[in-house]
C-alpha cells in the first residue's frame, strides 16, 4: 500500500485531479483492510484527499471518520497561515482559510459529533480576519456561528460554558462596533450562565468573572442622563422621605386638636407627594383586608381631608432656575477648610466640627452654596477620620453627603458633586438602600464614568450572593482605586476589609479597626499576642487618646469606644502578657480602664456647663407628644416614630454642643482615666473593688494590690445574667445557690482576702448590669460586705474625691405626677416623715421644673413616678413627672445631667429606672449614672417593673435605717431582708433595686 501511494504522489505531482482520484480509491481501499494493517496507509490517503479537498475538490456525503481526517489536516495547514496574517497584516491567507473551512463546514452534516468544533473554529478564523481588516462586516456571522456552536452543544456536556463565554465574547465585540445594547444585554446573559454551570473549582470561573464585570462596568459607563434631571430627581427623593415620615406622623396621632397642630406645622403634608403616599396605604390596606393595621375607610377620610386643604392651599411660586444649569469652573477650597484639617490632625474633632458647622451656617445666610458644599464634605470626612463606623455615624455621613450634594449642585460645581455622590453612594452601600445607591449612581455616571464604573463594580460585589463573583470585582476595584483621585486610600482599605471577611481574615463584614490595626487586633484575638504587638497598639491608639483628651461631647466619646474597643482589649492583653505576674492583672485593668464610660466621667466635671439637653418650646411638646402616643399605645408604628424623634433630638443636642465650643476659651475636655495605683491611694483600709473586663478578666483590687481572681466568657455570661435576669424579673427568688457559673468559684476567692463588713464595689461587664449582684452567691455578697455597683474605676474615684457629708436633713420628693401610682404619694410622704425638713409635690405640681427647683440643696432626692426606658436609647431615658393634660412631663436623661446636685443620696421608686447599657464598646448609659454624673454620691434605683405597694414598704423601711446614720448598703440590706420576710412569695420588687455609686 505505501509503495503504490507514493507511485500515485508522484504522478499526480502537477495533477490535482489526477491526485484526488488517486487518494480517494486508495482511502476507499484502505477501509477495507484491517486498522491494524492499514493505519499508516489510511493516514497518507485521508491526507492527500484532505488536500484535494480543500483545494476545491468536490466530494458528496463524506464518511465521517474521513471529515475528521480532513479537518485535522485543515487545522494543521490553518494555524501558520493565521499566525502569518497577523504578523503581516495581509488578510490573503486568512481567505484561503475561510475557504477552506467554509467548505468543511459546509460538508458537515448536523449530526456530527464534531459540528461544535468546526462552527467554533471558523468563527476564530473570521475573528482573526476582522482583526486584521480592522472591520466589523464579520461580526454578524461570528455570532450567528457561535450561536450554532451553543446550540450543537449539550448543556450537560463540559464544553457548553466555554462555548457561552465564547458567544458572549463575541457578542460583547459586535456592542462595542454598533453599540446596540441589546448585544451587551446578551453578552451579560451569556457570562451569567456559564457561571451556573460552572463547577465551583473550574478555572474558568475568573475568566467568566472577569468578562461578566468588565460588561457590567461597560453597561454603566455607556448610561447617559440629562444634568436638568438631576435637580428634579433629587427633589423628588427628598420630597418623598419628608411626605411619609409627616403622613406617618399624622395617622398615628389620636387626637383631633394634634393633628391640627401637625398640619399647620407640616408644609410637607400640602405637597401631592403625601396624597400618593395615601394612595399606596390604602392599596395596600385593600390588599391585605382584614390584617391591614389601619382600616381603609380610616386611610380614606385622611386623605380626603388633605386634598381639600391642598385645593385650598395657594400654589407656590416656582424656582425660575429649578437648581440646574451649565457647570461653572471650580475654585478653590475656601482657607477654614485647611483650617479645621490641622484641627482634626492635632486630635481637636469637636474644635474642628464647630468651625466647619459654623462655616457652612455662615455660608447657608450668605447664599454662597460653594462654601457650603465644602464645608459639608469636610464635616462627612471629619466623621470618617474620627468616629465612624460607630453607631450613628452613618446616619450624619448621609446627612452631609445630602448636604455638600445639594449645594454644590447649587453652585454648579461638578467635582463637588462628583465628590459628595460618591460619598452618598458608600452611605447607601452601608444602609442598604437600594433606591438610594440606584439614584446617586445614575447622576455619578453621566459626571463621572470612571469614576462611577468603579461604584458600579464596588456596588455588584458587596450584593452578590456569589463569593467568587464578589472577590473577583473586588479586587478590580483594588487596582482600579486609582479612578477614585484622593479618595482612592480609604476606599481602597474598604475593599481590603471586605476581601478579608471573603477571604475568612476578618470576622465581620461590617467595617471596624481599618487596615494594619484592624489586621493586628484579628491576629491577637486569634493567636495571642507576640512581641512588638503592644508597641505597636500602643502607638495606632496614641492619637484616640489626643482626641480623647479634647472631646467634651458624648457623641464623640461612645464613637471612639466602639470603634476602638477591640484595639484596647487587644493591648490589655498584651500588655498582662508583657508585665511580670504580680504587674500583670494591673497594667491590663489600667489599659482597659482608658476606654471605659469615658464620657459619663466628662460629664461628672462638667455638669451644669454643657449644652442645656432638654428641648423646649414647640420640639418639647412634639417630643412629649410621641412619648405620649408610644406609653398609651405601645404599637410598632408609634415606636418607629418615636425612634425618629429620639434621632432628631440627638441631632438637635449635638448642634448645642457645637454652639458651647464655638463659645469656649480653649480646647474642652475631661480628666484623664484614673490607674490602679490613684485609684488605691483614695481607697480606704478595708475598701475592695471587683472588676470586671472586657478581656474576660476579673480582678480584685484592694488598697494594697490588684490580683486576678477568675475568667469568664463575655457571651456566655451575658447569656447567663439575661436568662437570670428574666427569672429575677418575674419574682423568683434567689435560692441560696449561685445562679451565675461565674461566682461559684469567685465568690469565695472574694471572702478569703476582703474582710466581712468592707466596702466591695463591682464595676460590671456589659450584661451583669440587668442583674442585681449583692443578692448572688452562695452565701449573698450582700449580706456579707457593703455592695455597690459603679461605672468605671474613674467614676468610683471621682465619687471618692468628692467632700462626704452627714448631713440627713432636707428631704426633696416629687411623687404620682398622673394620679395612677396612689402607693407612690405615700412612699414619698413616709421617707419625708424620717428628715428633720421635707419639700414634697404630687400630681400636678411634681413637675419637671420642680425638681430642678427643689433638688439643688437637697440632702436626700426621693422621686416616685413612671420610668421611661428604650434599650436603644438609653440617653432618652427618662421618668415620667406632671405636664400638660395629654403630654407627660419629662425629665430626660440629659436633663438629670445639667442640674448640679449635692445629695448624698438619690432614690428612684420607677420601674426601669436603674436599668442601664453598656453601648458603643463600654460606655455606660443609664439614669443611675446621670444622677452620679450631676453629684449624687448613692442612687437606689430598680432594674425591672416594679409593684408600688411593695415599693413603698421596701423604701420607708430603707428611709427608716438610712437616716439613723447607717450606710445606704447597710439600710438598703435591712429593708430587703424584712420585706423578703414578709411577703417571701413578693420578691420580684425588693430584689429589683441596686445600689450605684458609694455604698
């Protein structure tokens, strides 16, 4: 066989016809021999005739095993042919291969095993022709054959994704020559589902990543908008917000004369926005019959009743500009704006904020909105270089970026605006919302398409649900930060931070410590601390202390503690671990206690000097008017409203607190943290402190030494002291036996080294405030020693440094404001009758005013009323005193701040009213702490509801002992006793009060 084919080449040298007749009798011949006599021969004829073939011989139903004969010959002839075209640009060669492959193609039947292969390689073949032509005429035809190629493919076969990645490849080239956007919108089909049927392992999954997000940003970039439409969409979002808080605001207000009130006070409600609001209430009210929480006929005559009022309103007068127009070249940053940076750069955050805030109201009076976007923006960036992400800071984020938006579109400044979109963007990426993050990225596109392709890939990776996805936008957008100018850095660390929770390196996906320092908490936590760690915490925490030594504001202090509260856990660590043993509990106590309550001990030095908390006038009564509709009808809406308010408030005081540092001398600011060592110079001789850290410590200071005595688990005793907390609560009694795992094996540590009868004073960690500790314990702590609970080591020492007194003789009382607590009157009618002189109002009288009258002077403040507590807000608690007919009288937590006091001695018959929490990392919130903070030396307050009746035996019987010169722990340990004697099936409210402060 192989000396009659190469006769037959020979011959058929110059005869192509000759040739082909040839090597197709010798291929038919040689599949008749055996394959394994033939093989070689078989091989030499499939190729000559492959050659025939594609050189334009004709041959009608090719066998199929010789078509795959022949495009293995094709493909061998067609790679150097392609590579050559390339390198020349001479399209030639590739024609001739677009023959030949065309008539194989051609040749194939549909049924062909290979038919995939050969439409996909002619599609390469045209691809590389179009690359050389520089044209698009190919493009159609790509797709068309790649489609066939998809389409000849079984979807369970392993090359069906590669064949999608192909078409939408090609797909995604022919959007990029017509622009036709329905070519992208398949192309991102295609990439999407190869990711489906994509093994999780495939290596093939970043390719699909990539061209999937690469597509994405393309789509964004290539959106366009009109500037006019900017303005009227923004006002429309604002507009919407403001008409359903108002709407929300009128529904759930019960009383014809406050709904009045509510209109005239609310131009929002006469905009048509608040009608649509109705409309959708009432749809959706219709929809869901009788479960719809308000009836339809109720949404109805609301609306009814707004659209009369608005046909009967005046129509504004219009915005002749309507806040759009050309852009105008930017100017410069104005000077304060470099000012209040080396402000925050020497650590003065509130020095700086109250220039900034002062800048931008002084730009607001002088129509100049380029100064006012700039002072915006600073503000937003101060939040981020200081206290963000604590709770909080996201909300005034929001509120700036809104701000510097809508003046620089009023200055028509598009790098501002540029700026405060992208700000406002990461805000909605962090609230999660949608219409919000959907808005701002229309406008950033049209300004801004880099920058904006950035967003749009940062936004798609944060809300995947695919990791791989998510990792690989990522890190696009960590070697694209460079899109984002000088906010590349911060934004480029975010990135990190949520790489590394992807990655399994940090714990949380919420952002906290940034960078290096957030790197090193999580390798300390997980692996313990290793030399140089502490150095170099100490050196990351050394400006938090600069800020901390100027910021008299709380919201600055709680922002610092709970960003930085694992920093400073992770240096008390260290630092134990450091020192030699008997250092070791000590300097750990010393690191934590410069993170603790920090603004309650600012606080305790300025009383009377900061910004008078408690509104007045019309924000007064609206405040009152939701605490009112929340306490007669404790319903989720009027607790969303109230939540609102409360947030409003919190707004309002911090705008007083930048009013009192404008006006200041110099930098304000507290006490530095008191050490282990101060703090045992003003202990006395049988005075012990157990404290509590947050590392899972517990310490036992006394005047000569500071010893850890046992460890705890934070969650699980939070769990425990909440599980103990429900039983205690509900008037079980402490059964003798240790309720908390905990101080089985402390308690005993405590009586060997403390002597009965001392002074012992607990600093609590975060849960073990919800429950009453004197009474825990195999043997009760209080019945043993004098016990009292205390913020923080600084509190204690600055109760310790205040002048004591003995005198027991001016008794101030306010009690039963509303007329529904008729045991309370007496309560504070017995106390009174044990003091020499005693100022008592009830009902009516027992007014806030009242007491900030009466209280100053007072030895002794007995006050008997409704407590008021949300555990999310615990600096808007408050108690209940005498206001108007359908409004409480409040005396809010902050109002307890700002009256000074010198009781020696304050006592709270109100349910809640000693219940406090340990927010942003380890600031304690709570009344107790208020009335300590303004100069009482004790507070008697319980930590759950309370019975009246009971009250009133516990605290005459208290005021009895008390007054005879005992301590109040002595007096307070009587009283209990004899009521638990008494009524041993009551005991749910005389184990509900604690002693704070002194015992």
């Amino acid at each position: 066989m192989a000396a009659a084919i190469a006769r037959l080449v020979e011959i058929a040298q110059d005869d192509d016809a000759a040739l082909h007749t040839a090597a197709w009798a010798l291929f038919q011949r040689s599949r008749e021999l055996p394959p394994s006599e033939s093989a070689s021969d078989r091989w030499t004829a499939a190729g000559l005739f492959a050659r025939c073939f594609l050189g334009g011989a004709e041959a009608e139903r090719l066998p199929g095993d010789l078509l795959d004969e022949i495009v293995n010959e094709a493909g061998r002839l067609a790679v150097p042919a392609l590579r050559e075209a390339i390198r020349t640009k001479d399209p030639s060669g590739i024609e001739t291969q677009l023959q030949w492959w065309r008539r194989i193609v051609g040749a194939c039947r549909e049924s062909h095993r290979h038919r995939a292969l050969l439409l996909t390689n002619l599609a390469a073949i045209l691809q590389a022709h179009a690359m050389v032509t520089d044209s698009d005429a190919d493009s159609r035809e790509i797709v068309d054959l790649l489609e066939g190629a998809v389409r000849a493919t079984p979807e369970d076969s392993g090359e069906w994704p590669q064949r999608l990645l192909n078409l939408g490849a090609a797909r995604r080239r022919r959007f990029d020559h017509s622009g036709d956007a329905g070519e992208l919108d398949a192309a991102m089909d295609c990439f999407g589902k190869a990711l489906d049927s994509l093994e999780a392992d495939d290596p093939r999954r970043r390719d699909a990543y990539v061209s999937l997000g690469e597509a994405i940003r393309v789509k964004a970039t290539r959106m366009t908008f009109s500037f006019n439409e900017l303005g009227a969409l923004e006002e429309i979002r604002s507009r919407s917000s403001a008409a359903v808080f108002h709407v929300c605001e009128l529904l759930n207000t019960e009383d014809p004369a406050q709904k009045q009130e509510i209109v005239k006070r609310s131009p929002e409600l006469m905009d048509p926005l608040a009608l649509r609001v109705l409309d959708d209430l009432i749809e959706n009210a219709e929809g869901l019959g009788e479960d719809a929480p308000l009836a339809v006929p109720f949404l109805q005559m609301h609306r009814g009743v707004l659209e009369a009022l608005q046909n009967a309103a005046p129509d504004p007068d219009p915005d002749p500009d309507g806040g759009n127009g050309p852009f105008v070249p930017p100017a410069a940053a104005p000077p304060w704006v470099a000012e209040a940076r080396s402000l925050l750069d020497q650590g003065q955050v509130e020095e700086a904020e109250a220039l900034l805030t002062g800048a931008a109201g002084q730009a607001r009076a002088d129509d100049d909105p380029h100064a006012e976007g700039h002072a915006e923006l600073a503000l937003h960036d101060l939040v981020i270089q200081s206290i963000w992400p604590a709770p909080g800071s996201v909300d005034r984020l929001d509120r700036h970026a809104a701000g510097a938006e809508a003046a620089f579109r009023r200055a028509r400044n598009r790098d501002g605006l540029v700026a405060a979109l992208s700000r406002r963007i990461a805000v909605a990426v962090q609230l999660q919302d949608g219409p919000m993050t959907q808005g701002s990225m229309q406008r950033l596109l049209m300004l801004d398409p880099y920058g904006g392709a950035w967003w749009h890939t940062f936004i798609r990776a944060v809300v995947s649900d695919d990791a791989d996805f998510s990792r690989t936008q990522l890190r696009w957008c960590l070697d694209n930060t460079w899109r984002l100018g000088p906010d590349a850095a911060h934004y480029g660390a975010l990135c990190e931070h949520k790489l590394a929770f992807l990655d399994g390196r940090a714990a949380s996906e919420q952002p906290g410590l940034s960078g290096e320092l957030g790197a090193l908490v999580e390798r300390i936590e997980r692996d313990g601390p290793a030399a140089g760690d502490d150095a170099r915490l100490a050196a990351a925490l050394e400006r938090v202390e600069v800020i901390r030594s100027h910021a008299f504001s709380d919201t600055v202090q709680h922002g610092l503690s709970a960003v930085y509260t694992p920093a400073y856990e992770a240096l008390s660590r260290c630092v134990a671990a450091r020192s030699t043993a008997s250092r070791a509990a000590e300097a750990g106590v010393d690191v934590l206690e410069r993170n603790s309550s920090r603004a309650l001990l600012v606080r305790m030095l300025t009383t009377g000097a900061g910004p008078q908390s408690p509104p007045s006038g019309p924000e007064s009564a609206q405040l009152g008017e939701q605490v009112s509709a929340y306490v007669n009808a404790p319903t989720p809406q009027h607790r969303a409203l109230l939540g609102l308010a409360f947030d409003k408030e919190r707004g309002r005081r911090r705008h007083a607190e930048r009013e009192v540092l404008r006006g200041a001398a110099g930098p304000l600011g507290g006490p530095a943290p008191v050490s282990v060592k101060e703090l045992q110079t003003l202990l006395q001789d049988d005075d012990a402190v157990l404290f509590f850290g947050g590392t899972g410590d517990v310490c036992l200071i006394t005047g000569d030494r500071c010893d850890r005595i046992a460890s705890f688990t934070p969650r699980t005793l939070a769990r425990e002291a909440a599980s103990l907390h429900t039983k205690l609560a509900g008037g079980s009694p402490p059964d003798g036996r240790p309720q908390l795992a905990l101080l089985a094996g402390l308690a005993p540590r405590v009586r060997t080294t403390v002597a009965q009868g001392s002074r012992l004073i607990i600093v609590p960690h975060h849960g073990l405030w919800q429950i009453p500790l004197a009474l825990l314990g195999e043997e009760r702590l209080g019945e043993a020693y004098r016990v009292s609970t205390v913020p923080s080591l600084s509190v204690l020492a600055e109760l310790l440094r205040r002048p004591s007194t003995a005198r027991r003789s001016l008794l101030t009382g306010l009690a039963d404001p509303d007329g529904t607590l008729p045991h309370a009157r007496a309560e504070v009618a017995a106390a009174g009758a044990h003091y020499r002189e005693a100022r008592i109002r009830t009902g009516d009288a027992a007014t806030p005013d009242a007491y900030r009258a009466d209280a100053v002077g007072a030895d002794v403040v007995h006050l008997a009323c409704h407590g008021f507590y949300l555990p999310e807000y615990p600096d808007f608690a408050g108690l209940q005193l005498s206001g108007t007919r359908s409004t409480p009288g409040m005396l809010w937590y902050s109002d307890i701040l700002q009256t000074p006091l010198t009781a020696s001695l304050v006592v709270l018959g109100a349910c809640h009213a000693g219940t406090g929490e340990v927010l942003s990392g380890a600031e304690y919130v709570g009344i107790p702490g208020a009335f300590l903070a303004a100069g009482a030396r004790s507070v008697l307050a319980p930590l759950w509801a309370v019975d009246d009746a009971i009250s009133f035996r516990l605290l005459e019987g208290f005021h009895a002992e008390y007054v005879r010169g005992g301590s109040a722990a002595v007096a307070f340990r009587h009283a209990q006793r004899a009521v638990a004697t008494d009524l041993p099936d009551r005991t749910g409210t005389a184990y509900a009060f604690q002693l704070f402060g002194l015992p």
